[in-house]
RNA sequence: GUGCCUAUGGUAUAAUGGUUAUUACGUCGGUUUGUGGAACCGACAAUACGGGUUCAAUUCCCGUUGGGCACCCCA
C-alpha cells in the first residue's frame, strides 16, 4: 500500500488499534471489524434530534426579541487572533490563561477559538468602522464557543451562547433595555429566573474598593479558608465567592463595592435600577457579585434558573456593561453592554423544569400519515404526498415499509388523526381512503378533492 | 488543573470468581403487500479499552479513556 505523506503521522494509531480489534474478532470467531471506531472528543456532543427540537425553541424565542428590538445578527469568524482575547478578556483570567483552544496557524500566527464573543463582536464594530452608523449599534449572535475547561453537566468545552450587545452608548437605559430582553428571553420559555446585579464602576474606583478589601481581610487572615488567603494575594475579588461557613461570617462584615463608586458611577447604577423598577422587572442586588472577565465595568448582572436546582453551573447567563474594551483591542472609545446565555444550561433547566412542573416541551405535530400497498400506489402516494405539502399539512410517511399493518402502526405511534391508504383498487378508482384514526371510520374520497377535505376536516383555513 | 464517585445491547437495568449474561423500552419482522391502539411470538443488540492476580475475570487490583459530582473558574 503506498502511503501520501500526509498520512503518515496517523498510520501507527491506526495499526495499533487495528490489531487490538483484530485479536478481539478472531477470539469470538466473528466477522473481522478492521477500522477504528470513533467518538466524541472530550467535552463535545452530538444533538440529536430529539434534543435538538427544544433548541430549536429557544433559537426562535432569540430570533424574534432580536426582530422586536431590532437588533441585527452578526456572524464572527469562529477562528480570531489569539490576543484579542488575552488583551479583552484579560491575562490572569482562567479564561485566556488554561482555558483557551490556542495554537499556531500555518503562517505562524497566533489564533485560538473564541471563548466568547463579546470581544469579538468589538473587532468587527471597530474593524468594519461601524461608528459610522447611527448609535447605538445593535447586534446578536448565536454561536458556539470553545473553552478547554473539565466538563459537567452543564460544561461543555464547545458550548452555545446567544448573546446580544449595544455599542455606542452609554446610557443607562441601554444597560436596562439588555436586562429586559434577557429577562424576556426566558420568560418566553416559561422559565422562571432571578436576576442579579452589580455595580464594578470604573476601573479607579474598582481598585481603592480592591485594596479595601484586601486590608479588611489581611486584619482577618486567621478566620478565612486556605483558598480565600490565596485569592487575596491572586484575585482579591473572588474572596466575595467564596461558599466556605468560616468565610461567610467574614464576608458579612466586609466593605461592599458601591460604597467605593463616585457620584457619577452611583448615578448611572440608580438609574438602571429605577428602569429596572418601570419595567417591573424583580432583581437582586448581589454585592458579591464581580464578573470574571476583564472589560467589565458599571452594570454587572446574572441570571440563576430556578431555586431548588442549585447546581454549580446555575449561571445561565450573564453580562454587562464594558465600556473600555474598545480602547483595549486598539478602537476609538466606544461604550458598550450585553449579555451572553449559554445554551447548553438554558436548556438543561429549562427541560428539568418543565418535566418536573409536567409541562409540555415542544414535538414535532404530524398530521396525516400516507400509507401506500404496491408499486402502483407507491408512485400515487409519492405524488400525494408532495401535493399536500402545498397545502401546509404536516405528512408522515415511510414508503420503504410494504406491510400496510406496519405502516398503521406507525401512524398510531405518531398520533395522527387521519391515515390516508392507497391501494391497488384506489389506484384504479382514482379515490383514496380517508381513515380516522379515532373512530375508525373510513370513506373513500375522490383524489382530487383530498387535498380540500383534509384542509376542512384539520382546520386549516 | 485538584479531589471523590462511576462505566453491562441504541436507552434504562438485573446478576455472577465457573456452561448459553437478566429484563424492559427500542429497531427489524411474524401464516406469500388491505388495516393501528390490547395481548402474543421470533430476530437484532452489551460486560469501555489495556494490563495484572487466578485453573478460570464481566465480577478483584492497576492504568487509560469516557461520564458524573465538588473545588477552581465560568455561560
């Protein structure tokens, strides 16, 4: 066998587990089963269609708050320069520093997955000179992200995120405004959620509370857990996480954030809040709460799913306000907010829940099933089957099955009302049988006016 | 990345250091292609992978891989 260049690298994995195979067939004296068998990488899935009917949902739910608001879908290459992440997201997260799907391209350059988009949907403003639209510039995504973190229920390395982003304002209002269609986006659902929000103000104001609260629990060192005296030398902010009993007690007592933000900060934070308030819209202040991500300034919120569910990966989606990431990937100055939801959560609650509350998640409806007997109906029902599609009536059919009874079956199991039958006789007549399903009475039915009977008879207009 | 738990047909499960690995769902089919819902019958299909202990391993031990939980972190 001659083997191209490009092949050589994967020839001894393959041998290797050829011969392994190879030895297991001949033991059970079966028939030889020669290639490797594959499967999913680590951290990755395949949807099937049965899961994915309630993606699907929550695509549609994404795409009309996107059309009543009128925010635009834009699509980022799922390939970006490496540093645009390091230099957004921030060095020192785990995000950019373990995390990241990193590695050379052909030509040398550095270029990763993204492992969110917010960043990258800043490039596209700044790189395609979207300041020149009206503001602020309104745009969503739907897509999937890469990070190399230990899957959970929950965590996937590839994992989906709708996300939505104002650019060009500063307003408080825009803040509020995201909060909404992210609170909308699962209330459509009919899943109940709590949002949570914060204040980070600006970066000054951030690092005198910073400080604070590292020489608050410097004079506490002794009371707090081995991971909190970590944190306060690596990432004081997260000792507000913090889940441990002894640290709670610490916690209570600690200095809060918005007590470090100025005038004006603390105005912008008011005023989403009473936006919030007009709208109705139920928060939590949540003071312990400080996004992972570096650009994040102002407004910071998240929303848990519903209470009694409490895993770790109860986030189900997040956001803020970021309005100097713009200046950090190289831009003019641009404000910005939004939100991503991942996906893989929402639908992971959003199923839970509706299970438990007996709901009904969404199937797929069939309507009429077409059953066929011998080659001449076939070809007749093949045509019918196609005919009614113009009408708008779901069919269902498997014209590979030549039993009539299994074809029956089959229409019980999808739950229709009606079956149509063609046979030999009605092939000749030129009428189909309409059987319901439910009494079990049938009529024949001229095949021409099959089509505005079942439209009568489904409550089709 | 750290710790703990786990792995039996496509799915959910039973069992055992020793003949042919249980059951249900599923899929395919059932008295030469004309009728579903109940019941019945048959077929398909599994001990993750690699090593060790043993006369004998699906069972015990180790490693790998996958899955789960908690931490870290995050959506």
């Amino acid at each position: 066998m001659v083997v191209k260049k490009n092949a050589v690298k994967s020839k001894p994995a393959i041998k290797k587990i050829v011969s392994s195979k190879a030895k297991n067939t001949v033991v059970k004296g079966k028939v030889e089963k020669t290639a490797k068998t594959y499967s999913v990488l680590r951290g990755m899935r395949d949807i099937l269609p049965k899961e994915e009917r309630h993606w699907s949902k929550l695509y549609h739910v994404a795409e009309n708050l996107a059309e009543y608001f009128q925010f635009g879908r834009i699509e980022t290459p799922i390939l970006e320069e490496a540093s645009l992440f390091v230099r957004s997201v921030g060095k020192g997260t785990d995000v950019v520093d373990k995390e990241m799907y990193i590695f050379e391209d052909r030509d040398g350059t550095k270029v990763c997955l993204r492992p969110e988009n917010t960043a990258a949907v800043m490039r596209a403003y700044i790189s395609n000179g979207l300041w020149n639209q009206a503001q602020p510039v309104k745009l969503w995504y739907l897509g999937q992200m890469f990070r190399h973190d230990r899957p959970q229920a929950g965590r996937y390395r590839q994992f989906w995120q709708v996300g939505f982003e104002t650019l060009g304002s500063a307003d408080p209002a825009v803040d509020a405004e995201l909060i909404m269609i992210a609170h909308n986006f699962y209330s459509d659902l009919g899943l109940p959620v709590t949002a949570r929000l914060n204040s980070l103000g600006v970066p000054a104001e951030r690092e005198r509370y910073r400080n604070e609260l590292v020489n608050y629990y410097r004079g506490k060192r002794s009371y707090i857990c081995g991971d909190c005296k970590a944190r306060l030398t690596r990432n004081p902010l997260r000792l507000l996480d913090c889940k441990n009993k002894e640290c709670l007690e610490v916690k209570e007592t600690a200095p809060q954030i918005i007590d470090y933000l100025g005038a004006e900060s603390k105005n912008h934070f008011m005023k989403v809040l009473e936006y919030l308030d007009v709208l109705e819209i139920p928060y939590q202040l949540d003071h312990t709460l400080v996004r992972g991500l570096d650009y994040y300034t102002h407004t910071v919120f998240e929303f848990y799913g519903p209470e009694g569910e409490e895993g770790a990966q109860s986030a189900l989606g997040a956001g803020g306000r970021y309005d100097l990431l713009a200046e950090q990937i190289g831009g003019k100055a641009t404000p910005g907010c939004g939100f991503s939801l991942g996906l893989d959560r929402v639908v992971l609650a959003w199923r839970e829940y509706m299970s438990k509350n007996n709901q009904e998640l969404p199937k797929q409806k069939m309507e009429i099933y077409v059953a066929q007997l011998g080659e001449e109906a076939r070809r007749v029902a093949l045509r019918l089957v196609n005919d009614l599609r113009g009408s708008g009536i779901k069919v269902g059919f498997n014209f590979s099955k030549g039993s009539l009874k299994i074809q029956m079956e089959l229409a019980d199991h999808a739950q229709v009302p009606y079956v149509l039958i063609v046979g030999q006789k009605e092939v000749q007549d030129k009428t189909v049988i309409i059987r319901d399903m439910e009494s079990g009475i049938q009529e024949v039915v001229d095949q021409k006016k099959v089509e505005a009977l079942l439209k009568r008879k489904l409550g089709h207009s």
